[in-house]
C-alpha cells in the first residue's frame, strides 16, 4: 500500500539537489518499490486534507478503503456507488445522506 513520508531537511539546497536528481532519473527503486518524490503541500491545502480527517477515520472505523486525491478530495466507494467529496459541507452532507450520521471531531 502506498504511503507518504515527508521529511525536513536543514539545508533548502539539499531539498533543491534531491528533488532535482530525482526528477534527472525519472523513477527510483528502492528495495523493489518505486518511490517519487514532490515539493510538500501548501499550508491552505494541508488544512482542506485536515477538516477531512474526522471522515477518514469514520470510514477507517467502517472499514471502507478511501483515497485522498490531491489537492483534497476524498475518495471512497460504499454499496457499489462512488463518492468524491471535495469540500468540508459536501463531506457532512454526503455522510448524513449516506451512513445517516456525520462523525465528530473527536
């Protein structure tokens, strides 16, 4: 399963030389997986992928696979039917409708 690891390097030009080589070679292995590596989020998106983490751990707790697609949608299939949630009041909606519920922030 793919997972994102983000990292924070001392020196700007460090993160500068690694992005630089990386996208030089097209692709990386390592230990038989391709790896990518991207610029980190910006601040308005990283709080739009966090207002829907309430909704992530909902269906973590259902155990129904979902995706989140850049910049922040949530992605998810339930009973046969796709859903795309791009927004925080769509995701509430989509919930209620949906599970007859809206899970908390906490």
């Amino acid at each position: 399963m793919p997972r994102q690891i983000y990292t924070r390097l001392l020196n700007a030009s460090h993160a500068q030389s690694i992005l630089q080589a990386a996208k030089c070679k097209k692709f990386v292995i390592w230990r038989g997986s391709e790896i990518t590596f991207a610029r980190d989020l910006p601040f308005p998106i990283k709080q739009e992928r966090q207002s829907l983490s309430p909704f992530c751990k909902f269906l973590t707790n259902k155990s129904i696979k979902f995706q989140i697609k850049y910049p922040a949608t949530l992605s998810f299939q339930y009973k046969s039917v796709m859903y795309s949630i791009k927004n925080l009041q769509e995701a509430k909606a989509t919930f209620l409708k949906t599970f007859g519920e809206t899970p908390t922030s906490s």
